[in-house]
C-alpha cells in the first residue's frame, strides 16, 4: 500500500511524476477542476457574506471518488496541482473534497518542470495551499 498520495492534474503528469516516485507513492489525476459554482442558480449566499455553494462537477464524481478511497489508505496526500492561481484553486477544492478530518496531512508541491530533479526537490519543501491565490 502507498504511504503518500500525489494528485496532479493529468494523467500525463501522472504517469511520468509515477516513475520519479517509488512504491511508497500513488500518483493520480484528478481531470482538472472537480467543483464548480452550480448552473441551475446563483450559487452564493449573499446574506452570508457572499459565501459560494460548490458543488461537485457531474463528470468528476467517478474521479473523485477514487481519490477519497485512496486518500483514506494514504498517510500523508500532496496536491501538485499546477503553479498558478487555477491550480491553486483546485487544489483547495481536492483538499476541501478528500476530508477535513484528514487536512492536517494534506500538502501542497510547487514545481515548475516535470523532472525527477524538480518533483524530488518540491518533495523536500512541502507548503500549504495559498488562500490568497484561491481567493484571487
């Protein structure tokens, strides 16, 4: 069983981060966002402050399920999501979807490159996810 859990955004990234990573390492895509504001209505709370109501992304329920069942057996789950304010935000939604009760061993990996150099190096330097950039 894996001890860690890695979730990219792609499968590509998935296969080739996998290689760098031993035995000790699940690497998974999650397709890209997993929630999104709902279609149907606002969607936002405003008597609350504005607070938005996610939900999931039909398309997404399969994938994520998956990474809540892998989250559960893991010890310790890293988002490497991609650098940016986008990646930053679904990074927060996996973190908000894979469990409270498990957010004390959720990080996040910052790298630029998919290279073995830069992925074992952002292992080394795991941070927390950047409420400033998700809220951008």
């Amino acid at each position: 069983m894996a001890k860690a859990l890695v979730v990219v955004e792609s499968p590509a990234k998935a296969k080739t981060i996998n290689k760098y990573l031993g035995n000790d390492f699940k690497v998974l895509a999650s397709m890209g966002h997993v929630r999104d504001l709902p279609k149907s209505r606002l969607g936002v709370h405003i008597e609350q402050g504005f607070v938005p109501e996610y939900e999931v992304i039909p398309a997404r329920r399969k994938v994520l399920q998956e990474l809540r069942q892998e989250a559960k057996k893991a010890r310790e789950i890293y988002l490497a999501t991609d650098p940016d304010r986008e990646g930053e935000a679904i990074g927060w939604h996996l973190a908000e979807e894979l469990g409270s009760a498990e957010r004390k061993k959720i990080r996040r990996l910052m790298f630029n490159e998919i290279t073995r150099k830069a992925v074992l190096e952002a292992l080394k330097h795991p941070q927390r996810i950047d409420m400033r950039m998700v809220d951008a």
